[in-house]
C-alpha cells in the first residue's frame, strides 16, 4: 500500500514537472531579434541613468555641472560628518519601544 502511494505520488511530481517546464520553454522567445531588443533596452536604460545622474547634479539654476558646487557639497558633507556626535544621527535621541520577543526558529511552513 505504501509503495503504492509512493509511485503515485512520484508520478504526480514528475508530470507536473514537465507540464510546467513545457510551458516555460513554450513561453520564452528564442529569436535573434528578443536579444537585440534586449540589447537596446539596456543601452535606453544607460541614457536614462546617465541623464537622471546628470539632472541630480547640475545647478537648476545655470544646468550646468559646476565643479565648484562638487567642491562645496563635498565640503559641507565633510562638515556634517566631523560634527556628529557618536551617540545620536542628526541630533535625534532614539529610544527602543517595539517588542523585543520576535524572530525565532521556523518550526513549520503552510503553503495556501
């Protein structure tokens, strides 16, 4: 009986491996012309990245990059750094109210 359940069960498990990888392969596109959208997707995305650093850094005021303004906010964030005190971040004081008896060891799993 229990050998029975076992093939059975074994069964089941293969088959719906292979329905599933059949369907994977069925859905993933295998021509050149995917890769090369691809490929122009990533370069779109580089541009974009390129000018969204570049809109973060330049003066609103001019649109330009002055290596000037690099200097001062470097300037300033080494002034902010060398002012801080050890004990608090941006002179705010935290103190620890949440429950302190979370986490622990996984014991069991349900699956919905």
């Amino acid at each position: 009986m229990k050998n029975n359940k076992l093939l059975l069960f074994s069964a089941l498990l293969a088959g719906s491996f292979l329905y599933f990888a059949h369907n994977h392969i069925n859905s993933t596109p295998n021509n050149k012309t995917g890769v090369q959208n691809k490929k122009s997707e990533s370069k779109e995305e580089a541009k974009g990245s390129a000018k969204w650093l570049f809109d973060m850094q330049k003066n609103p005021l001019t649109g330009i990059v002055d290596p000037m303004d690099v200097l001062k906010a470097k300037d300033e964030l080494y002034q902010m750094y060398s002012n801080r005190s050890s004990t608090s971040a941006l002179g705010l004081e935290w103190e620890e109210l949440g429950p302190d008896n979370v986490g622990g060891r996984t014991r069991a799993i349900l699956f919905d």
